[in-house]
C-alpha cells in the first residue's frame, strides 16, 4: 500500500516539474534577474573632478539616498565574428566612473534624481537635480517580461537621462 502511493506522488511530481518549463518551441528566458537602481556614469571628461557622490531618488511619494560606491567604466570594443557566426567583444577602460543607488522598487513613474558630493579636492560639487520617467522594454521578448531602467549621466553641465 506504501508503494503505490509514492509512486503516485513521484509521477505528480514528474508531470508538475515538467510543465514549469517552455512549452514546444517556446524560447526560453535566461535567467537573470532586473536590479531596481538608479544607475550613474560620470562623464570621462568629469570623473577627475569627482572623489565623492552622493545620489537621492524620489518616485511614488518614496526616497532613497546614499552615498554611490564608483568603480571605473568601461565600452564594449568589438572584437568581430568567425565565418560560423560566433561573435565577441572586449571591455577597454572608457575614463568614466559608474555606480547605482539600490531602490526598494522601480517603476516606470515619474522620478526625481539629485546628485551632490565632494570634489577630488574636498569642496562641494555643485547639486545636480533631474525629473525624468524610467523606461520599460522587453530585451528578452515578451514571453520574458518587462525590465524596468533607469539611468543618469553626471558632466559638468548637470545630470541627463542615459538613453
């Protein structure tokens, strides 16, 4: 009696695990997950100037500050393709710093950005502020669902979407 039972609880099993998976010809998502940030370049032209920044982002009556922990950017050169269609790339340091303020949630509202911090040489960098709407898009087709991002660049000038 033990015996059947098992065995009726392993096929259950066997059949729900296996329609977890893409159906027929269904393309399988990878499985990575979106972080809900507010991502930061520092233009290379810029980065020099900037030892410290701090960031505070405002969406859905919700803010989040912190202090960016900035690490050296970098571009992606193309390296080319073989004749059988395998491709590659590099990354070359760019000159530009990159960071991210972690937020609780992301959505595709309207969100306020404000930069601040010190220079390299210990004064105060001029507070950079921008209204902006995070965007939405399928990198990985419908089926995989919709990544929310959100990302500034910091010059000079002052802070700009990243497009």
């Amino acid at each position: 009696m033990r015996k059947p039972g098992l065995l009726l609880a392993l096929m259950t099993t066997a059949g729900l695990a296996s329609g977890c998976g893409p159906g027929p010809g269904a393309v399988p998502c990878p499985a990575i997950a979106q972080a809900t940030a507010v991502s930061v370049t520092v233009a290379a032209d810029y980065a020099p100037q900037v030892g410290a920044l701090n960031l505070k982002a405002c969406q859905d009556g919700t803010c989040k500050e912190s202090g960016v922990e900035l690490h050296p950017g970098s571009a992606s050169i193309d390296q080319g393709c073989t004749p059988d269609g395998v491709c590659s790339a590099t990354a070359s340091p760019d000159g530009t710093k990159v960071g991210a303020l972690m937020l609780e949630t992301l959505t595709e509202s309207p969100m306020t950005v404000t930069a601040s911090g010190t220079a390299a040489d210990g004064t105060a960098l001029p507070v950079r502020t921008l209204d902006f709407r995070p965007r939405g898009e399928y990198p990985f087709g419908e089926q995989c669902g919709r990544f929310v991002t959100a990302s500034v660049t910091l010059d000079a000038s002052g802070l700009s979407e990243r497009i």
